[in-house]
C-alpha cells in the first residue's frame, strides 16, 4: 500500500509542479503581451500626427487664405496692364517671357524648397519664400526696361514656389486626409476671389496711375489681350470681361474641394477637368472679331470651371495618398510639373502667335507692315496701319490668336492621359502613418 501510494504520489507531485511552472509561464507570458501592447499603442500615439485645436486652426487657415490670396493677386493684377506694358517697353514680343521667367525659376527650385520644407523649421523657410517674392516684385515695380522686369519676375518665381509649396503643406500638418480637400478648395477658391480682384485693380492701375503699382502692391501676370486688342476694351473693362473665367475658377474649386471631402473621392473632378477645359478651349478659338457678350463669356466660363476643378484635383492627391511626410515632396513635384508645363507652353503659344500673325497679315493685308505691328504693343495697332488697313489687320490678328487657342485645346485633350494613371483612393480612409 505504502508504494502504492508512493509510486502514485510522484506524478501527481510532479504533474503540479509542471502546472504551477506553465501558469507562471502563462502569466509572464501574459504580462510580457500587456507590456508589448502598452508600449505599441504609445508608440502609435507618438507617430500620429497632433493636429491644432479650433481656435489655432481658425488662424492658421485664415493666415493661409491671405497669404493665397496674395498670390493669386500677383498672378493677375498685371493682366490688364501688359498690353499697356509691351505699349511702353515696344516689346510685343517678350510677353512670353514675362509669365516663362517666372515659371521657369518657379518649377525649377519646387524641389529644392520641398526638401528645405522637410529638413529645416516650415516657418521659416517660409517666410524666406515670401521675401524672395517681394523682392522679385519690388524689382519688378522699379523696371526701366523690359529685360529688367523679366529679371525681377524670375526672382519673383524663384519666391513665389516656395510660398504655393508651403501653403499647401500646412494644410497636410494641420487637419486629417479627409478634410483637406475642403480646405484646399478653400483656398484655391480664395485665390480664385484675389483673381477677380486682380484684373480690376490692375486696369484701375494702368488707366489712373501707372502699370508700375500693380508690382508695388505685388502682382504678376494674366496676357487679356483679345479683349483690348481685339475688342478694344480699356484696361479696367478688360479686367472685368475677364470676370467670367475667374469666377467659373472660384466656384468650381470650392464645391469641387467640398464634394470631394463628401463623396470622399477626387477622380471625378479630374475627369471633369479635362472635359470642361477641352471644350472651353474649343470654342475659344471660334471667337470671332464681332463675337457678342454671349459667347465670350459662356466660353470663358467653361475653361475656368475646368481650371478650378483640376486645382483642387491636383493638390488634393498627393495629400491623401502619401504619409505625411513624403507630402512636401510629392506636393513640389506637383507643382513643379504645372509650372515647367506653363512656362514651356506659354513660350510655344507666343511662338504660335508671332508665326501666325506674320502669316496671316501677308495673306490678308500684304500691304501692312508685319515688323512694325510686331515690335509694338498690343493695343498700339491702330498707330501703326493706315485706317482703311485697320479692319484686314483686326481680323489677322483675331485670326491668330484663334490659331493660338489650339495649344490649350491639344493640352486639354493630354490631360487625360495622366487623368487616367490616377488611383482612385478615398479620402475618408486614408490615415496619416509614417512610411516604411
């Protein structure tokens, strides 16, 4: 009996031994897992980006309006004024390089004030984009020449890059994926309101003062040029019959940056985009000398809806489908891309139009000298042809920048090529991670 209880005694002896080590094991295990957790959720809670409050974010966004709407005053207060410009300076053609310059040195340091907006303080590299800018226009304001004032647009570009960059980055830092499409429509739609304001103040400029304070209160470019030339607008009624295409902009980057925040996709206003502006361009190269209110308006208005669909669009993009940040980049290769496109086809426009006119004058008035109405300016026409050459010389003029609205028509039709590269991601699920 006693070995029997022995012999039966040792495996239970040793059965809860084994127990009692797996349940420490188990425990230790269990606290190890606790542990693991605690420190992956706070490791997780440290990488998640801390956005502003309510009140900090009010002043931000209203901050980032008015420095948009700066911007977008610069790019057009001036549109009224160049043809007064190329009046003075009697350099009809360099009016490609007044927008070239400044884009070319835009899109060239894109990349370089992406990295700077990565490696150093946003603040202050953004504030030393904003007095590059102002410096550029100051030069711009002062110009005695026209060499002198494509100069003080390249610096101005060289500023102007780095304040679009950092503007858009600051709306990926302050609120989650799925609002900044709102935000950005926001401000592209503020920039929209500074575009109808900027024309207006430039021809109030041009007509009472001087093209000079358009650059003294910061400015750049806008070339309505069938709308004086052609039409014989002034300047001031240049800038509002410009009001069409500036207010298709505003609204439809608004509502294309707030339906994209709801439906929580943005490739539907990309495809909007290229519709809209292939059509728009169209029918703008079918103006005609006597082309009624109607026409001119309703056509302005279609490029300018599809221009502000496919800004929201575009910076909309990179933002909700790169970590965070990889955004400074992927918004500067953006903008890089639009701005050498812009300053390569503005050249090849102007190009367009020089050849064309030349052409067309000797098809239709030979009588007319081509060199004299080419080194004038744009409004000056009627000072260099003979009265009863005047109507000949309008319509080959008319004619030629109708030929030129065929560049926007074939680089609207393009666009669908990138369009259709696009990923279809949704705002709405798209969250903020560091990348691999």
């Amino acid at each position: 009996m006693t070995n029997f209880f022995t012999s039966k005694s040792k495996p239970l002896g040793k059965s809860t031994s084994n127990m009692s080590s797996n349940a420490s094991q188990l425990e230790k295990e269990s606290h190890s897992t606790v542990a693991l957790r605690d420190s992956q959720n706070s490791d997780q809670q440290e990488s998640e980006p801390q956005y502003p409050g309510p009140l900090k974010l009010t002043l931000i966004i209203i901050s980032l309006n008015l420095a948009m709407f700066l911007v977008g005053l610069d790019n057009t207060i001036i549109s009224s004024a160049i043809p007064k410009i190329t009046d003075q300076f009697h350099a009809l053609g360099d009016v490609g390089w007044y927008a070239s310059a400044y884009l070319l040195t835009n899109c060239s340091f894109q990349l370089i004030w992406g990295k700077l907006f990565t490696f150093y303080v946003v603040k202050r590299v953004y504030l030393t984009a904003l007095f590059i800018f102002e410096l550029g226009s100051l030069i711009c304001a002062v110009a005695p020449s026209s060499t002198a004032l494509i100069v003080g647009r390249a610096i101005a570009g060289v500023g102007g890059g780095g304040v679009g960059n950092g503007s858009f980055l600051l709306i990926a830092h302050c609120v989650p994926p799925r609002q900044r499409p709102a935000f950005i429509g926001m401000m592209g739609s503020m920039y929209g309101i500074a575009s109808i304001a900027g024309p207006l103040m430039g021809g109030a400029f041009t007509d009472n003062i001087s093209w000079r304070w358009c650059f003294y209160i910061n400015l750049p470019l806008g070339i309505p040029i069938w709308l004086q030339a052609v039409k014989g607008a002034s300047a001031i009624k240049s800038g509002i019959m410009n009001l069409p295409m500036l207010l298709g902009s505003v609204i439809f980057s608004l509502l294309g940056g707030a339906l994209t925040s709801i439906i929580g996709y943005y490739m539907p206003f990309a495809y909007l985009t290229v519709i809209l502006m292939s059509i728009g361009s169209g029918l703008l190269s079918t103006l005609q000398v006597d082309s009624g209110h109607a026409k001119w308006i309703g056509y302005q208005f279609l490029v300018g809806a599809g221009v502000g669909s496919g800004l929201q669009t575009a910076f909309a993009a990179p933002q909700c489908v790169l970590p965070l940040e990889d955004i400074p980049i992927g918004t500067a290769v953006v903008i890089f891309t639009e701005n050498l496109s812009a300053a390569v086809f503005v050249s090849v426009a102007q190009n367009v139009f020089s050849n064309q006119l030349r052409t067309n004058l000797a098809t239709y008035v030979p009588e007319a000298d081509a060199s004299a109405i080419l080194s004038g300016g744009a409004t000056d026409i009627k000072n260099f042809v003979p009265q009863e050459l005047y109507q000949g010389v309008l319509f080959a003029y008319n004619k030629a920048l109708d030929q030129t609205f065929y560049v926007g028509v074939a680089l609207s039709c393009c666009a669908i090529l990138g369009t259709l590269g696009m990923q279809w991601v949704s705002v709405k699920k798209k969250d903020d991670a560091p990348s691999n």
